[in-house]
C-alpha cells in the first residue's frame, strides 16, 4: 500500500511511524485507518523492526477522528458498525503486533489521539500535550476504540469513570501523577527520550522482547495467577532454550554488550 496519511521511517531495528495530516492535527479518517491496519497487520511478518514509535506531525499529535468524514457514522447500524469498526480495528492490530510501541505525544492527543497513545505500550509525553476523552463532548459515549478497556487498567477505575463521563482534559503533570505516561519532556526532547527508550529495549533478546509485550497483554486478562505463571514460564523456557539466558549471563560477566541471534 502505498501510504498517503502516515509516513514509515525505518533506523535499524526500529520504524518510526508519523501520523501525517498536520494540516488537520492528524484528525482520523478512512484512509488514515485503512493505511493503520495494514501497516500493524504487516508488523506480524516484519522480524527486522523490533520496536515501533508512533509520532504525529506538527503541532499536535492527533486531535481524534476528523469530523468532516464523520458522517457514515450516523448512516444508520450497518454503514454505521462498519464504519466503527474499520476504525477500532486499528487498535486492537495495535495490541496484537508483536513489536512494542513507544508513542510520543505531543499538544492535542484527544478522542481516538489519547486512544492511540492508551493503545501504545510506553507513552512519553511533551510538557504541552493536553488529553481527553472527546467523544462524550459530542453527544456520544465514552467508551469507545478501546477506551473502556485500556483506561481503567492504566489509572484505575474511578479515575477512568471521571474521564470518561466528563471528557476532562488531562495535563501532562496529572498523567505522570497517575502513572498514565512514563516521562514528560520538553517538546524539543520528545525524538531524543523515545529513540532512548527504544534503544533501552534493543539490547533484549529479539524473542525475549516479543514474549514480554505477548505475556503483559495476555496476562492483563488472566483468569489468575496460575494461567500468568503458565505463560511465563513457557516464556523463559523458550528464551532459555534458544541460548538466550546464556549469552545474557556471559555478556554480563564478561562486561560487554550481549549478540543475541533472531
């Protein structure tokens, strides 16, 4: 697919990936969606990128849907849950891509923006972004694109319910407060702390990295203790087995970087 919406960067081990539509605050549209499934549903088969980083262009990150090309939505329950869906599907090929995501969000990150960011695995956020649940300020519900299911798990659910039943907008200060994002920087510092961060991750063992984003997302939803122990194990059997822990032992005694093979 050739991309119209987004731009993909690729350094080394890493895809930088630019939500590019600064003209209309990278506002979600169709096309937009289109291009986001096909990008995350084709992660599955890149092993080359390890870590994905999602940014938007301009001077914001995403300001939600576009409500120019909203009007499908209200075409009645057919045309009205494909329309839904073709977006709420980008999120969910979001979570089950193997690569974790770092997004950097920066000024508005609102509606289906601050889903994005929920949808990402490490959220590094600039001093001035502002974040909110914007579709319950336009007559609909604040649930929606995976909102209901990421917020409550990010910050609790009386904060999640204030949010959601409010549309407040949240500061980047509140969200560290809340443990909502990791680090909050100077705008100017948003690339530096994300290529940091994602280089931080690099120096794991390429399986070892995919089985920790596999084991928090299926974990989060594990019916107790003894299915999350099942799948750690079978995790640290796997990188064990492939020789992983041995060279992660040795690279640490011997004061040197770790090579570990894919």
């Amino acid at each position: 697919m050739n991309y119209t919406t987004i731009t993909v960067n690729r350094e080394g081990a890493i895809d930088w990936l630019t939500l590019n539509r600064p003209d209309r605050l990278n506002t979600i549209t169709p096309q937009m969606c289109d291009e986001l499934q096909h990008y995350f549903d084709d992660l599955q088969r890149q092993h080359a990128v390890r870590v994905v980083i999602l940014r938007g262009a301009g001077r914001a990150f995403c300001a939600g849907y576009d409500l120019k090309a909203a009007d499908a939505v209200s075409e009645g329950p057919v045309t009205g849950l494909r329309v839904q869906r073709q977006v709420s599907e980008v999120f969910m090929r979001m979570r089950r891509c193997p690569q974790p995501i770092i997004c950097l969000a920066h000024g508005a990150t609102t509606g289906g923006g601050f889903a994005f960011a929920l949808a990402s695995d490490v959220r590094i956020v600039a001093r001035d972004v502002k974040m909110n649940v914007a579709m319950v300020k336009v007559g609909l519900t604040g649930c929606d694109v995976g909102i209901s299911y990421f917020l409550p798990r990010a910050v609790g659910s009386s904060v999640a319910a204030e949010l959601m039943m409010t549309g407040r907008m949240v500061t980047a200060e509140r969200a560290l407060a809340l443990g909502l994002v990791s680090e909050v920087v100077d705008a100017s510092g948003l690339e530096a702390a994300g290529r940091a961060m994602a280089e931080d991750m690099l120096k794991t063992s390429p399986l070892g990295l995919r089985l920790t984003k596999e084991g928090l997302r299926l974990n989060t939803d594990a019916p107790g203790i003894e299915a999350a122990v099942a799948l750690e194990d079978r995790g640290q059997i796997l990188c064990a087995s492939a020789g992983f822990f041995k060279e992660g032992i040795d690279a640490f005694l011997e004061q040197r970087p770790a090579q570990y093979p894919d």
